[in-house]
C-alpha cells in the first residue's frame, strides 16, 4: 500500500465490495463441510460421555468405562496434527479443493462404520478397537478440513470480509453441536432406553452418508483459490516441507496455539466434561441436551457478530474479547451449575460458550495471515490442530481424572483453566496483528484516504444497505 496522504477524502477501509460467484460457493462448501465434520465430532463426544462407556467399555467399572470412553474422544485429537501436517503438505502442494474433497469423504466414511459397529457384548475387543480407529480416522479429515475449508473461503472472499468468511467456517462447530443435540434431544425423547442404547444412538452417524453426498456435489463447484492459482503458476516455484515451515515459523506458531487455548479448552470442558458432570448433578440426559443446544444456537449469532467485529476491530482484538469472557466463565462455572437449577446453569452455559465462539471468530484470519501462500495451509493447520492436541484433547480426560482424584471436587479443574486463559491472554497482549494476505497493513479501527485503494477495486465499491450483507 501507499503512505497515508495528509489530505483527501476520507472514506472506510473496509468498502463492500461485490462477492464473486466462487466466493459465495465456497462459504457454502465451507459451512457444509465444516458443519458435516463437526457434526460427526459432536455426536461422538456426547455419546463417549454418555453411551460408549456402556456399550464399548462395560467390563470397566463406570469411573474407569467414563475415562476409558474420554479417551477414544481424545484419540481424534491426536490424529489431527498427523492429518493437519499431511493434508496441509498436500494442500499448499496440490491446492485446496482435491484435499478436501479427500477430507470430506474419509470424515463420512468413518462416521458411518462407527454407525455400523456391534457392541462389546457381541464382538468382544474388536469393537472399542474397530471404535478407536474410526475416531482416529475422523481426527485425519478433520485435521485437513478445519484449516482448509477457512483458507478456501478466505482466499476466494472480498478483502474486506475476510474475517468474516473464516468465521463462518467456525460456525460449523456451534451449528454442528445445535444438530447433534437436537436429535439427540428428540431420540431420547422419542425412544425408550433400551431402544436408544440399542440402535437409536446410531441414527445420527448412520445420516452422514447422506450429508456426504449432497456435501460433495457442492464442494466440486467450487474452483481452486485465486491466490494459490497465482502462486503456481510460478516456474521455479518450491514445494514447502513442514520441517522447514516449523523452522521457519515455529515461534509464531506456538504463539498461535497458544492464543487458541482459552477457546478450545472452554469448549470442552463444557460441552464434553460438562455433560457427564451435569449428569452426576441429577440433571437428565434430555436436560443436558438442551443445554448445550440452546447455548450453542446463542454461539451461532455470537461467532456471526464477532466475524464482522475482527473485519472492522482486528482479528487478535476479538480473540482476546472472547478469551476474556472465558476467564470469567472459568472462574464461576462449577459454583454456578453445582446450584442444581435449570436455567441458572442454561445461562452459565449460554455464557461460556458464547464468549468462547465469539472469540474463535478472530481465529480464522489471525492464523492464515500469520503464514505466506506457499506454507499457509500447513502454518495454520500445525499451530490449530497443535492447540486441540495439547488443550482440547486432554480437557475432557483430565476433568474427569482430576475430579475423581479430588472426591469430586472441582477446584483443581478450576486452577487449571484459569491459569491456562490468564497465560494466553499475556501472550496476545505482546502480540500484534500480521498483514493481509497480499502482505500489505491492516489499518483496523481508522478511516484512511481514497487514494490507499487501486482504482479498480474502487471501480468495484458497492456500499452495504444494511450494514451486514455478507
């Protein structure tokens, strides 16, 4: 970009400009993708807390079923770096749209063999085994498809909704939680016990099958990024290992897991640990459901508002708003639910988890403007799924671990979190926003001269009616 010039009109920096056709193909593969994956990932970790003990670990006693079930959850996890470094290699190598194509389809595939598994009582060992690769397998697509469904769409969006875009992939989470629960909801409510525990849990898996195939035939539509396009066309242009990537960008990538912590680790805490522990309160299966639903539908105009704030406000901004909303969360949310009340405990919920996706609105952008074209794909994917690895995957497991070992009490659970939340948001204070994906400046939050924008992208300029259009 030029220098700021003294005079001249002033306008916004952020002008609504026209959304292409592939841009708005893209948001719609991106936000069924991404809705498809979490779906999947959200029937399994209500069903590892309150189904698989049962059915895949009941030659346990129920503390050690719960953990032994916590643990399978965490086995994604651990499969998503593999399959962010995989995929994300494979995605800055051969482009974004043949990857998650593969990513979208395995997510499916997998989710619809866990639909299919005979219990323990029928297959004996065999069954947790055949569970865990599956989960392991869920965890590799999603590794690929969180970050590449974001920088499909970021990459195709208007530079003035990028952040936006991105959110909107993130909103694949709370929406994916409002779907799974409100089956859920309704199975329960529908289904006797022994009709759920038997085959009514399945329903929701067996559905992928069809979400894939309608999944696919957008997701093909959509063409491959103009900025990777451009960036192939070079001659002479180097295929970026992810060695040299944690080389090169390590510190910024630790930085950016660290930044992501206090999102993750609200999340499930919440919606995983959470809803064995409102169980252990008295609250019913049915109760809990509604719950996370509800609160996660608020998460869905959250995560909305927020995308369009870290456009205007900056990315970091946003994800430290959140973060803080978190902190507050964290240090109330076991007092406040162990009240036993219905709505009391709707309201803490509804509040975790609203600061927590509003935050992750600023997630998106922050992490894919951290890294060039050529390793942004991998950059994004090490440090997002490196930020499930070490502080999501474990949450569920070490609540519950850290609760039995306490007698049921929650302090140390408490410690944990906050101490985790306080540390990022140190972190973030020292950190500062990167550039566009253009390498030029983002000015946030400031009004800059006409004659900081080409003249063809003023051409372009269309002003927003209501403020909001996407």
């Amino acid at each position: 970009m030029n220098q700021l010039s003294a005079g001249g009109p002033k306008r916004p920096l952020r002008p609504r400009t026209p959304a292409p056709r592939q841009a708005k193909r893209a948001v719609a593969s991106g936000t069924f993708g991404s809705a498809l994956e979490w779906f999947d990932f959200a029937v399994y970790g209500a069903m590892s807390a309150t189904v698989f003990p049962t059915l895949f670990f009941n030659k346990l006693d129920p503390a050690m079923g719960l953990l032994a079930s916590f643990a399978t959850f965490g086995v994604g996890f651990l499969a998503r770096p593999l399959g962010g470094v995989v995929f994300g290699h494979l995605g800055d190598r051969i482009g974004r749209r043949n990857v998650l194509l593969t990513t979208f389809i395995s997510m499916g595939v997998a989710s619809l063999i866990i639909g299919l598994l005979p219990s323990y009582a029928a297959i004996g060992f065999a069954a947790p085994l055949l569970l865990v690769v599956m989960r392991f397998v869920q965890g590799l697509a999603l590794g690929g498809e969180a970050t590449g469904s974001q920088l499909m769409t970021m990459e195709h969006a208007p530079g003035d909704r990028r952040a936006f875009y991105g959110a909107l992939m993130g909103m694949g989470s709370p929406i994916s939680q409002v779907a799974a629960n409100l089956l859920l909801v309704v199975l329960s409510g529908v289904l006797s016990e022994d009709a759920f525990m038997s085959w009514g849990w399945r329903i929701p898996f067996l559905m992928s099958i069809l979400l894939v195939t309608v999944g696919v035939y957008i997701r093909v539509k959509v063409e491959e990024t103009p900025v990777f396009a451009e960036e192939a066309k070079e001659p002479a242009r180097e295929t970026i290992s992810p060695i040299v990537v944690l080389r090169t960008h390590g510190w910024t990538i630790l930085r950016l897991i660290l930044a992501y912590s206090p999102i993750v680790i609200t999340f499930y805490i919440v919606t995983v640990f959470g809803l064995s522990y409102l169980t252990g309160l008295g609250f019913t299966r049915n109760d809990t459901f509604t719950i996370v639903m509800i609160s996660n539908f608020l998460s869905v105009i959250a995560i909305w508002w927020g995308g369009r704030l870290a456009d205007a406000y900056g990315r970091r901004r946003i994800l430290m708003i959140g973060s803080a909303g978190t902190l507050v969360a964290a240090l109330i949310f076991f007092p406040v639910v162990d009240m036993g009340s219905f709505p009391i405990t709707l309201t803490m919920v509804a509040f975790a988890l609203v600061s927590a996706q509003f935050g992750n609105a600023g997630q998106g952008a922050l992490f894919a403007e951290a890294f060039p074209t050529k390793m942004r794909y991998t950059g994004s994917a090490l440090a997002l799924t490196g930020a499930n690895l070490i502080f999501a995957a474990p949450a569920p497991f070490l609540a519950s671990w850290l609760t039995g070992l306490s007698g049921g009490g929650t302090l140390s659970i408490t410690v944990f979190w906050v101490v985790t939340i306080v540390v990022a948001l140190v972190s973030m204070a020292l950190m500062s926003d990167f550039a566009t994906l253009e390498g030029d400046k983002h000015h946030f939050d400031k009004r800059v001269a006409a004659t900081l924008v080409s003249e063809p992208e003023i051409a372009t300029v269309a002003p927003a009616e209501d403020g909001v259009t996407p």
